[in-house]
C-alpha cells in the first residue's frame, strides 16, 4: 500500500513540474520599439516555440523564469537542438536572462519534460522595399487579379527544434478594392469595399477579380504595421472585366379560381418576364436562348438586352439560358433558368345556381389550365343562343341582357386547344337550379 502511495507522489509530483515548464514563459526585450510574438507553434507534446521579431538587435535580451528554484542552463541552437551550445546568463531569483541575443538563432532552457524554445529575427533585415505595384501580365482578369511590382519580398525562417525542419514565418497584407455585390432582397447590386488579405508573397497569390473599375490598394505587412513601418502602394485605376449576373422571372399571369392547381407547371399561355441583373456597365452584353430542356440544339427563340417577355404556348421544360460578356468580350459568364409549362386539363359542370349563393356555384365556369385557345357558347333548348365568351377564367352569370333565365336545362358547346396540342370539343347540358320562391331585382326574362 505504501509503495502504491509513494509512485502515485511521484505521478504527481511530475505532472506539476511538466505543468509548471508548460506555462513558464520567455519575455524578450530590446530592439526599436516592442518586439512581437509573431507565432506561437506547437509540435508534440515535449516542444513548443515562439517566434519573436525585433526591430534591430540593440540591447536584444531573453528572460525565461523557472518554477524551481534550482539553476538552469540556457542554449541556443542555429538549425537542430542536437547541434545546441550552451550560453552564458545571470540569475535573479528564478528569474534568468540572456544578453547579447542574436539574430537567426532559437534559444532555449532545458528544463523539465516539456521544453520551450524561442526563436529570435531582426525584422530590420527583411523590411519590405517595394515599388511601381502594377496588374501582372499573368492576371485572369475574369477570375483573380495577380499583383506585381518591383522589389522582391524576402521569405523569414525558422527552424523547428527537434527535427530541423526549415519553415517559413508567413507575412500578411491587405488588399483594399471595390467591388460589387448582390443583395437578394433588393435583387441588385450594391457597392462594396472589400479586403483581401493575402498571406506569403504578395506577387505569388491572387484576388478575386474585382466586378467594378476600382483602385486597389496594398498594406503592409503585419510585422511591418507593428513597428510602425507599414508599407501602402496602389494601382490608382483598374479598368474590371470580371463579369456575374442572376435571372429574375416574373410571371405574367392572371390566377383565377376555376384553374386546376394540382398539375404542376405554369398554366399556358404563360407570359414571362425574364431580367438580367448584372454587374453593369462592366457587364456590357446579354444574349437570351430558349430551348426545350435536353435539346438544346433547338433553340425556339433568341433575344438580347437586359430585359424581354415570352410567351409560352406549349407544355413542356424549357431551359431559358442567359450569356453575358463585358464590352470587350473578354469575360463572359452564364447563368439559366427552367420554366415548367403544365398540360392540357378541362373538366365541365353540370349544374349551377345563380343568384341563390352568392360567390358559391352561382356562374357555370369550366375547371382548367393551359388552353391555349377557348370558345364557349349558351344555347336554349330551341337552339337559341344566349351567351358566348373566349376567356376561360370566365364563365356565365346565368343572366341575358342583365336579367336571370329561368332555371331549367341549358345546352352548352366548348372548343378549346390545350398546350399539349389536344383539341376539345365538347356539347353537354347545364342545369340551373333556383327555388321558385326567389324573386331577382330584375324580374326573370320568359324565354
């Protein structure tokens, strides 16, 4: 039991002190200004480095203080620990420091399970000087903008510990353009200031084409803004040809309440609207086709312009396909939309009570959709006619010359042609149902 007690001590006794060399910290001082922490990397669980830039190396020093109070030894190391040699430090307390730090070097103490490194560069070696920033010949000004500029960027690196690994220290600019930008709710564009910010060399990685004329501007770096020693360059006039659009669709279509809603599908005639909603005046030309969908060889009509309507006439899929260029007709983009047109339906009543419930069966109106042509016609029982129409949203109030015809059998004729190419014809007779005891405004006409 004891001896279980006493490794169980010594357990825990060593996550302490691996805990305490986990959070013990370096602090480095010197240089021009307030050096910085420019990446904390942590590799597996025995090593860990930060890399610290300072602004010269006047007056450079590295304080590390220990959660014991034993001695302890500093290193530094060029490319791999194994390669370490000690270097000299004063102590005070727990507390030890290193002058005369150098740059290019990673620093350390061996203390513990868990060692920590720090890695020191003089930035002032690798201030960006820059100049004449430009568009690059090798930009796809449909897709990204690639910068160019005289001057070169020089890479910062430093040297993982354990496995002398070269890495690189990775600087940062902003990218400061115009641009356009989509709002679905307001269904145009609207201008937008956006930031880009590239990480590496600034000449090597790309923006996203702007989709205006803008001014594009450079900052940085990072490391360069923190010593007060940002860099800014622009390219004063940049001409976009990037191009984008979005369809809008609107429907041109009168909904009525005798149109049969469970078949899919505009109801033909279907008359619609299409817009193209670009980025203009970048977006320059706008070419309309329509087709029926997997025939695309097939082309039914063409237009071009922002805006025109169609009417469509047959059931079916279409694909309505947009393609848009910029003046030039060095970008071009596409965008399309399907249009579903319903087949044919007609369906007939055969009765109907006018004038005894309003808004409730009082008009003989077919149940339809996508006729494409329609005629109807209202006979007596002598064959006499009483009422024609050619809309068939519309039906019959049941009335001749503004008074209602007495109830009793009707006889109806309907021609029609659907979208699907079915012709109807159809005769039938319609009753109309009134109590006798119903007295109209307008006295009932006697046929």
């Amino acid at each position: 039991m004891r001896k279980y007690m006493w490794r169980k001590i010594v357990f825990l006794l060593g996550l302490c002190w691996v805990a305490a060399g986990a959070y013990a910290q370096y602090v480095v001082t010197g240089g021009k200004g307030t050096p910085l922490k420019a990446e904390q990397s942590s590799g597996d669980s025995a090593e860990r480095i930060e890399v610290y830039l300072v602004d010269g190396m006047e007056n450079v020093s590295i304080s590390y203080t220990s959660s014991s109070s034993s001695p302890h030894q500093w290193y530094r190391y060029r490319n791999k620990r194994l390669d370490a040699e000690p270097v000299a430090s004063s102590r005070n307390g727990a507390t030890s420091t290193i002058s005369g730090v150098e740059d290019g070097y990673g620093y350390f103490v061996d203390e513990g399970a868990v060692s920590h490194y720090v890695w020191i560069v003089d930035y002032s070696k690798y201030a960006l000087n820059l100049s004449g920033l430009r568009v690059s010949e090798k930009s796809d000004p449909c897709g990204g903008v690639l910068l160019a500029g005289t001057g070169t960027i020089e890479p910062i690196y430093y040297y993982w510990p354990n496995t002398g690994t070269r890495r690189e220290l990775p600087r940062q600019f902003d990218v400061v353009y115009n641009t356009l930008e989509y709002d679905s709710e307001s269904k145009r564009y609207v201008s937008k200031q956006e930031t880009a910010v590239i990480e590496g060399d600034l000449f090597e990685h790309s923006i996203p084409a702007p989709l205006c004329d803008t001014e594009i501007c450079v900052h940085g770096d990072y490391f360069a803004r923190h010593f007060g020693k940002e860099l800014t360059l622009c390219v004063d006039a940049y001409q976009a040809s990037a191009v984008e659009v979005h369809i809008d669709t609107l429907l041109v279509e009168q909904e009525a309440p005798n149109m049969n809603t469970t078949k899919s599908g505009y109801c033909a005639p279907a008359m619609v609207q299409f817009t193209a909603i670009a980025n203009t005046p970048t977006a320059a030309m706008f070419n309309w086709e329509i087709y029926p969908q997997g025939e695309e060889e097939n082309t039914i009509a063409r237009f071009s312009g922002e805006v025109f309507e169609y009417t469509f006439t047959q059931a079916g899929n279409f694909v309505v396909r947009l393609e848009v260029t910029d003046q030039a007709a060095t970008c071009h983009v596409e965008d399309q939309v399907e249009i579903e047109i319903s087949e044919s339906y007609l369906q007939i009543p055969n009765a109907f009570s006018p004038g005894t419930t309003p808004g409730v069966n009082d008009e003989f109106r077919v149940a339809y959709k996508s006729l494409v042509s329609f005629k109807a016609w209202i006979f007596n029982r002598w064959g006499v006619q009483i009422y024609h129409w050619t809309d068939p949203a519309q039906g019959w109030d049941g009335k001749k010359g503004g008074k209602y015809v007495p109830p009793g059998v009707y006889f109806y004729v309907i021609e029609a042609e659907g979208s699907d190419g079915i012709h109807y014809k159809r005769k039938g007779d319609i009753n109309i149902l009134r109590p006798k005891t119903i007295q109209e405004e307008n006295e009932i006409i006697q046929e």
